[in-house]
C-alpha cells in the first residue's frame, strides 16, 4: 500500500505519484490515424456548428414571428388599432404564455426548464449526454416565454439548444465522454457565433463559460463550429447592429475614470439582478400555488405592470437601442426602467418561465450606463458626444459578471461595433466588474445556481469531477464479512483463506457493526482472558462510506486511514453492509480521472 | 373586347400607324366620350408620361387621354366612390396609399395575369421586381424620396449623410420638408445612427416619435411642401438651402433647367408607383388595356429615359439609355442604381398602411404647437 501512504501526504503528492505510476500515454496525436481521427472531430465541430446555427436562426425568427402575431413587439402594437383590445392583450398574452410553460415544464423531470447552467454541469463534471427530450422540451418553452413577451432571454436557450444537439451528434456517433464535451462547446459556440454575428465571442464563450479550460483539440472544432455558424448568419439573418457609434468620438482621458467606477458599481447592479431572480426563485417555493401556475402569475403581473410601461415586455430590443441614445430617457425614467426591468426579469425567471439571463442584462447594463452617462453630462456639461461609452461600459459592466465572461463581453463589444475605442473603454469596466462581482457574489449566475444545486465549481473542473463522481462505482464484494457471534478462531481461518487482513461485522438484520483487523483477532485467539466471539473484538477505527459518497470525500477520509477498504454503508436502507471500497481503487480512480483530465486539457488532438 | 386583342399585337411602328389611322378613319367622333381620364402628378413627372405613354396610347388605339392632378392622399378617393361620382378611370398612386384605399375597399381588384410578357417571354410575375403586385395595384416605377441641396450653399463642404439634413451648425440656412410623417420620421430618427432594420420598430413608440420630432424641431426654419414641384423650386429660387423631394423632380430641375443643386442619396426612400383602378371608375376595361400597355418593358425603358424612375421590370431596367434631350446616361440617375442604393430605406408599406392616421394626427398635433408659437 505505497500508494495508501504517500497520498496520505495530500494532493501535491498525488499529482507527483500520478506521474510515477500512471505514465501519461503516449500522445494520441502523433500518427496519421490520430490526424484522420482529429479532422473528422474538427469536421463534426462544423456540423454542429451548421445544424446549431440553423436551428439558432429559426428559434430567432419564430420569437419574433410571435411577438408580431402576440401583439408583443412595438412594431404590432401600434399597427394594431384597437387601444381596448390592446390592453387586454398586454395581460393576457403573458399570462397564457406563462399558463402554457408551465404545463410543458411538467413533461420535465426536474420540473424546471433546462439552462445553460445545466451545460456548464454536464461539461465541468464531464458526464455530458445533454438530455434531448428535456433540451427539446426547454427550447420549447422558451420560444413560448420568450414569444408571449416574458421578460428573459433569448441567447441562454439558444447556447442550451445548441449544446443539446451537438450532444445528441456525440451520441449518435457514439463519441467518448471528451468528444461529447468538444461537440457541447461547439454547439454553444455556433449559437453565440450566428445569435450575435460575432464568431470570435463564440469561441471565446465556448472556452471561458463552458468548457473553462484551453485545449487545441477543443479549439479547432469549436472554431469551425463558430465560423460555419457566422457564414450562416450572415447569409440568412438580417439584423442590425447592437450599437452604432460615431466614428469621430473619441472618450478624453479623465473619461476613463468614469468607466471605471462603472466597472465597480456594475457588479454591484449585477449582484442586485441575480440575487432578484434567486430570491424570487426562493420566494416562489414557498408559495401555495403550484408550480406549473406559477409563470400564468408572473405573467399576469408583468402584463399589468406593462401597462404603465411597455418597455419591459420582452426581450427589449428597443429599449435597448434608445438607451444607447442620448436624450432618449430622462434621468429618473431610466432609474424606473431599470429598476422595473431587474423586478420584471427576477419576477419572470423566479416564477418558472424558460429564458436566458444574459438579453435582460443587456438591457439593464444599458440603462445603467446611459443613467452614468447622463449624470456625468448633468455635472460636467460635457457635450454628449461619448453617451454611447457609458452606455456600452454599464452594458458590459452588468453582463460580464452574470454570465461569468468578461473576454466574451469585451469580444461582442468589438465584433459588433469594430470599434477599438469602444472595446478599450469597456475594458475599463470590465477590469473591475468581474472581479469585485466574483468576490461579492460568485464567478456567474450559472455558478451560483449550481451551488445550490449542491455543485461547487469554484475550485475547478478536478474537484467537479471527484465530487460528482459515487465511490460506489468501485465497490466490491470481495471481502470477508463476520457475524458478531463468529467464532474468533473461526474468523482468523476464514481471514487467511482469504488472504484479507480486515473482516466486516455485518449482524442477522444485515447491519454493518464495525471492522476487525486480523491483528487483533489473533492477538484474542491467543490471549486465554480475551473475547471469545468477534463482536467483543475492538474494532478499528474506519470511516465509512454512503453509497453517493464522491470519490473527493473519499480521498478526504482516506488522509486519515492505513488499511485495506473502506466499508460502504447504506443509511437509507438501517446502515445495511453493501459492500468495500479497496483504498488503491480510490486512489486508482482519483489518478484516472486526473489523468483524463489533463490529457483532455493539454492534449493536442 | 377587341381593344384588348388589339394591343396584343406587336407595337412594330408601320402597323401602329396603320391602326391609328384606321381608329380615326372609322369612329373619328368617339374620342371625347370615351376619354380615358388618369390621375396623375403634373410636372416633370406627366410630361415624361406624356412622351412615354399618354401620346403614344393615343397613336396606337386613338384613345384619347386627360390626365386630371394629383397632389396625394385618398380624401378625394373616399369621397367620390361614397357620392357614387368617381371622375378618373385610373390613378398613379404610391403603394402606401394603394394599400390604405385598397383596404377601405375603394379599389378594384387587379390581375397580374393582365400584364404582358417581357419580350424575350418571360413572364410578367417573374420579371417585375419583389413586391410588385398589391392586391389592387401592379408597381410600375421605383422613385425616390431623397435631399437635393444647392452646391453653392455649403463652400468647402458638402452634405454626405441623411443625418446632415438635420445639422444647421455645419450647414445652415432652412430647409423645405414635406408637410407629411412619412419620409420626414425616417430620416429624423436615422440621424440617430439607428439601423434601418430597426426603424419601423422603434418609430412605433411613443419615445421613438418623441425622438423624431424632437430632432426636427432643431431645425430652425422650415418650408412646408405638398405639391412636388415646389422643392425644385424653393432650390433654384435661393429660398432654401437643402429640400427633401422625389428625385425625379430634382433631375429635371438639374439636368433640364440647370438649377445648381446636388442629391444626397445616403437615406433615400424608395417608393413604389403603381397603377390602381377605383372603385366606380366608368371605364374600368379601358384602363386595364391601358394599364397593360403602360407596363410593356418598353413602355416603362423608355419612360426611365424622360424620368429617372427605376423601372419595376427587370427586362425594362436593362434597357434604360439615354435622356432623349440632354444625353445624359439615365442609369446613373435611377433610384435603383446600385451605386444610388447603397444606403436605401424600403418604406414599411404595411406599417404606414395600418397607421397612417394615427400618425398624421400625432404629426398635425406637433406640426400646429410649432406653428403655434
């Protein structure tokens, strides 16, 4: 058990011994099978890529389609000449869109929509296989949330949609667990890549949210899945720029201070936004109603709050546009705005609907850079030349910490305006948003709500693993188990047959009782005073492990332990015996999937 | 109907003659009564239709045509099919308004399938441009609505944007607008840099037609227009520095009468003319046959060659030449031109046709409060 005692020094040991005894296989990217094998993978990226964009570009076109034919969109509302119909509309749609969602999310087993947190998990714990009834059924009811006016997103069903297919590709073509997550990110980069015309962000999404580690066998399928997704866009949506900006602007010095308070009080606003949709989420469990009705009242409350003001229906396309205006909102309208829209958005996600977070920080990022930019002319009567930095700076400001991406955020910034002054001056308010959000609230919204789901990514995708994955996988039945009652010299033949210096205790109710070593059963043998019987043995001291316990944990206990297995006991079940887990299994399983990791991490194809 | 069967048949000249001749020589007396009467827009514009379809209608079918003015709008429409009286047989309407009256019911149905063949046999659905045929109204011409300004008003610089209409500090001095929403809500909004994609959308806000009129009213004096003659003039007369109008007017101030002027075509708005038989009309068969032979591809080249109106047909556009007076290369003055169109605004039909009211009283309300003061 050389291996039991040097893991006992900790992790760095680990590591060390991993090297030693698991000689990292000889590169798979050497060869020209291994080059074959790369460019098919590469190959599939693009064919996600093309399949996720396709599916991104009528998941677009059919939100925008309802929201003319709903009465959602500004353009159908004023055509619409009946101002009593109208109102109602403004209510009903909403409601029996939330009514609707509500009764497609019962078809769902965990009975909440699938989101992009669900891709981070799958990816970070490396199970992958994204469900495709369940990603099916999300997509669904995002498209009617997002139809019906709710005020969530569009870009996080489009990055799960895009996930789930290139998942379904890696199961047809019966993939591995790696390739499963290559296809993932190809899929979520496609989709960012066609949503936003903006194939470099894509990519970089792909890497910084999903996947979280740079790899060049990921890389190129992700690249060819974002570039295929850009052509597609390019060619088939017709869209208009997020942001225009006036070629001569040009932000003065002291200009970038403000930017960077921005960043500061940015991550503030964010915090305030996602703590709004969990403390909803929080609230709505302890509503009487039942869940599947719960989005009909959100919907019913927006739609009434609509009334007063329209601009928080929806994805808020327009809301966002004069927000990059100047003189398009008073001071005080965009602090009610922005406020409304964080109340609208936390209402809507916290009650059930299906929808992104990322469109609505769009939009509240803005308003909150347009209220900064307002302020700033008020108090220094500088002509508002640059309003559309502070717009762009609060934009990303607020985005960047909810989704956890302060490269992509940058990257749209650019990719859509092409402007370096604009991207350097969002740099600024970045620099601090991410960070002081990061230590304030956590490293993304998806982060947190995995936390609470019991998933703790913030050391990283190794201890994801471990955490995720059962130590029961290795359990066995090779051992000896001994009733209470047994004979001690009946116990020590039975331990020699065997060959095993450790029995189990196991009662007639099947109930696991302790641990004897075969030490001390001979030492009782021979002692003519001591037991008689193996239960007045003195058992050792031995962790036990529940069948869900993580091969992390199981590490954990192993610190403490010399000896053989750690016995698996089933609380649920009156501590029933199911079995041992050898301590060179764990440390076998622990160096394995160490290993998988960083050949997935550092290999090259 | 042999009138229709008539101008079936190949418009070679000699056989033409002929025809005219043998019209007059039989029935030299039905001429007055049986009139055709078109609405149309005077100017520039119904002398080019004069030269390239009145005269030559008349030459081919002896029938005799009175071209009544028109200034726009569907007042008079509405009024004379209500009282029963409808004066014209056929009107050259914009498709905002074809919509509206073809919605209100004061149009008759229109066919395409009444319109001839390219020569080359193509058929006429598959010639005509995008979006041609309305439900009461075929697209003859693609005009424009653009911004001409005199060159001398501006030394040293010249307006290259629509967002420079609304800018007195680099070019002043005022301007003539349309006394109409429509083109003027575009461009106000578009000098917000916003994409055109996103116009209609954000005009149908109340903070998007804030935005609007809020730009317009930095414009320190403006020249309302109605008639389409008077920008031109409003121009060559020195009383303003730059004036919205349809392009063909402009042409014929600065090629025909050599009026120092300029067009801006960053933001222009095309428009579709088309043809629509009212409701009522006394002789609805009459204008269809002219209809037919108005739309031949030879017809509207050579009408693209008076005015520089886009032709709807494809096989038309690639027979435009040369204006027949001054010479001038007509391509490079049509609204359709790629190097024209590189920055055009297709009008939202649909959306003016369902709002047009709503927003002509929102923009009276605003126009009465600045005249107010």
């Amino acid at each position: 058990m050389a291996g039991g005692a040097s893991l006992a020094l900790g992790r760095e040991a680990t590591y060390t011994l991993g090297m030693d005894t698991l000689p990292a296989r000889p590169a798979s990217g050497r060869g020209p099978l291994a080059v074959v094998r790369f460019l098919g993978l590469v190959l599939l990226g693009a064919l996600v890529g093309a399949v996720a964009a396709l599916a991104a570009v009528a998941f677009v076109s059919a939100v925008l389609a309802l929201n003319e034919l709903l009465l959602i969109s500004p353009r159908s509302r004023m055509m619409f000449d009946h101002p009593a119909l109208l109102l109602a509309a403004t209510v009903a749609v909403p409601a029996l869109g939330g009514l609707v969602v509500g009764q497609l999310h019962r078809a769902i087993p965990e009975r909440r929509p699938h989101a992009p947190a669900d891709v981070i998990a799958a990816v970070q714990t490396r199970r992958g296989r994204l469900p495709a009834r369940a990603g099916s059924i999300s997509a669904l009811s995002a498209l009617v949330s997002l139809g019906s006016g709710a005020s969530v997103g569009q870009y996080g069903p489009l990055v799960h949609l895009g996930a789930t297919l290139g998942s379904l590709g890696a199961r047809l073509l019966r993939l591995g667990r790696s390739d499963d997550n290559i296809t993932i990110a190809c899929g979520v980069a496609a989709a960012i890549a066609t949503a936003f015309n903006a194939p470099l962000a894509g990519i970089v999404f792909a890497h910084e949210v999903v996947l979280r580690h740079y790899a060049l066998r990921a890389f190129a399928p992700v690249a060819a899945a974002a570039l295929v997704g850009y052509v597609i866009a390019t060619n088939v949506l017709e869209r208009g720029a997020l942001f225009h900006v006036a070629e001569t602007a040009v932000p003065r010095p002291w200009e970038f201070v403000a930017f960077l308070a921005i960043g500061g009080l940015g991550a503030l606003v964010a915090g305030a936004y996602m703590h709004a949709i969990l403390g909803v989420t929080r609230l709505a469990g302890a509503l009487t109603l039942a869940p599947s009705l719960r989005p009909a009242l959100a919907g019913t409350l927006l739609g009434l709050t609509a009334l007063w003001v329209p601009d928080i229906l929806g994805m808020g396309q327009e809301t966002l546009r004069f927000a990059t205006i100047a003189g398009a909102f008073g001071s005080a309208e965009l602090l009610l705005v922005l406020v409304l829209k964080i109340a609208a958005t936390g209402l809507c996600l916290g009650m059930g609907f299906s929808g992104g977070v990322f469109s609505p920080a769009l939009v509240i990022g803005t308003l909150f850079g347009a209220l900064c930019g307002s302020l700033v002319g008020q108090f220094s009567g500088a002509p508002q030349e640059t309003f559309v930095f502070y717009a762009v700076c609060g934009m990303v400001a607020v985005t960047s910490p909810v989704i956890g991406a302060p490269l992509t955020s940058l990257l749209i910034v650019f990719e859509l305006t092409g402007s370096y002054a604009l991207t350097t001056a969002a740099l600024a308010s970045v620099t601090l948003a991410s960070p002081i959000a990061a230590q304030l609230f956590g490293r993304s919204l998806f982060d947190i709500q995995l936390e609470q789901r019991g998933l703790d990514l913030s050391a990283g995708r190794g201890r994801a693993v471990l955490r995720t994955t059962p130590v029961a996988e290795h359990l066995t039945d090779d051992c000896v188990t001994l009733h209470p009652q047994t004979p001690v010299a009946e116990a020590v033949t039975a331990l020699c047959r065997a060959r095993h210096g450790e029995g189990y205790l196991v009662d007639d109710r099947g109930r696991y009782r302790g641990c004897v070593g075969l030490a001390d059963l001979e030492a009782a043998r021979e002692s003519s005073t001591g037991p008689t019987r193996v239960g007045e043995v003195a058992t050792l001291a031995r962790p036990v492990l529940r069948p869900d316990t993580s091969l992390w944990d199981a590490m954990a206990e192993l610190q403490d332990v010399t000896g053989e297995a750690l016995p698996v006991v089933d609380p649920a079940a009156d501590d029933a015996f199911r079995g041992v887990v050898f301590e060179s299994s764990i440390a076998r399983a622990y160096l394995a999937h160490s290993d998988e990791l960083r050949r997935e991490e550092h290999g090259t194809g | 109907m042999a009138r229709g069967e008539r101008s079936r048949w190949p418009a070679s000249a000699p056989r033409l003659a002929l025809l005219w001749l043998a019209l007059f020589a039989a029935d030299p007396g039905q001429a007055d009564d049986d009139a055709l009467t078109v609405l149309s827009w005077g100017g520039a514009y119904e002398r080019a239709q004069q030269a390239a379809l009145f005269s030559p209608y008349t030459a081919a079918t002896g029938t005799p045509i009175e071209v009544a003015q028109y200034d726009g709008g569907l007042e008079g429409l509405r009024r004379a099919v209500a009282e029963g009286e409808v004066p014209w047989d056929l009107i050259d309407m914009t498709r905002s308004e074809a919509m509206a009256a073809c919605a209100e019911g004061l149009l008759e149905p229109l066919s395409p399938a009444l319109l001839a063949p390219a020569p080359d046999g193509t058929p006429a659905e598959e010639d005509f441009l995008p979006d041609s045929f309305g439900r009461c109204a075929i697209t003859h011409s693609i005009f424009a609505t653009v911004v001409a300004y005199r060159r001398d008003a501006f030394p040293g610089k010249r307006p290259d944007s629509i967002a420079d209409l609304f800018d007195q500090r680099r070019f002043p001095g005022p301007r003539a607008l349309q006394r109409t929403p429509a083109v003027n809500l575009e461009w106000a909004l578009l000098s917000y840099r916003v994409p055109h994609e996103e116009l209609y959308g954000l005009l149908s806000t109340r903070r998007g037609l804030d935005l609007t009129l809020a730009r317009l009213d930095e414009l320190d004096e403006i020249r309302w227009w109605e008639a389409g003659d008077v920008p031109p003039r409003l121009l060559a007369e020195g009383e303003v520095v730059m004036a919205s109008g349809y392009n063909g007017r402009f042409f014929d101030a600065m090629v025909n009468r050599g009026v120092p002027i300029e067009i801006l075509w960053d933001g222009q708005v095309q428009e579709h003319e088309t043809w629509a038989i009212p409701r009522g009309a006394a002789n609805p068969e009459m204008a269809r046959d002219f209809l037919r032979f108005a739309t031949t591809t030879d017809r509207l080249a050579d009408l693209s060659r008076h005015i520089p109106y886009g032709p709807a047909r494809r096989s038309a556009a690639v027979r435009v030449t040369t204006h027949p007076d001054s010479g001038v290369d007509m391509r490079l003055h049509i609204p359709t031109h790629p190097l024209n169109a590189e920055n055009a605004l297709a009008k939202d039909e649909a959306w003016y046709a369902r709002t047009l009211g709503r927003i002509q009283d929102y923009f009276r309300a605003w126009l009465e409060a600045r005249e107010g003061q």
